[in-house]
C-alpha cells in the first residue's frame, strides 16, 4: 500500500511550464509502475502517461507526447510529470497512481490514487 500527495498545480500563461510532483510513503514505492492521469469535471480520467518502476520505460499519450515528461526519483519516493509548452485545453486536475495491471492507458488499471492538483492555462 503506498499513499500519494500531488502537488505543483497553479495557474500559468499558454506556452509556459509546470512541473507537477508526487509523494509517496511507503517503502514500496520504487516497486510500482507510476502513472499520470488527468480529469476535467463531468469526464473520466484521462491517460496522460506512466513509468516502469526502474524508470527504464516511459509511455505518454498522444495529445502530451513531445511536450510532457514523466520522470521518477526513487531515493526520494517522488513521480514528477514535467510540462512544458502548455496549452489552454491541459487544464484541468492531474492524478497520480500506481499500476496494478492491466492496459497502462486505462485507469482501472491503477489504484491508491491521490486527492490531484489543479493546472490552469490560461491563453
């Protein structure tokens, strides 16, 4: 079981950069394949990207693919997502879990879910 705190949501201008951040406690944590996800108010949770647990595989979706980084410290039990050129239609509040199995796109296939953070872009 691990427990996750996002953070590093805020508003920013379109074409800029965040970098959003998530803590885990719990020793397991380099044990887990990580992800991102994102959902805007009346959807479901949309795939943004995940990381193998070592770090050595990284998956993204398409509309992010380019301009998001996801990245992972394992000494500090943290999962990063680095966003940069920003747009208007990334807004919305940004998740992280951890893999149970499953298709990595799909949020059925994560589990102990944080409370999110809220990006806003505005243009």
């Amino acid at each position: 079981q691990v427990q996750l705190v996002e953070s590093g949501g805020g508003l920013v201008q379109a074409g800029g950069s965040l970098r959003l951040s998530c803590a885990a406690s719990g020793r397991s944590f380099s044990s887990y394949t990580m992800g991102w996800f994102r959902q805007a108010p009346g959807k479901g949770r949309e795939f943004v990207a995940t990381i193998r647990w070592s770090g050595s595989r990284t998956y993204y979706a398409d509309s992010v693919k380019g301009r998001f980084t996801i990245s992972r410290d394992n000494a500090k039990n943290t999962l990063y997502l680095q966003m940069n050129s920003l747009k208007p239609e990334d807004t919305t509040v940004y998740s992280c879990a951890s893999y149970t199995g499953g298709n990595y796109n799909e949020p059925q296939s994560y589990t102990n879910w944080g409370q999110g953070t809220q990006v806003t872009v505005s243009s």
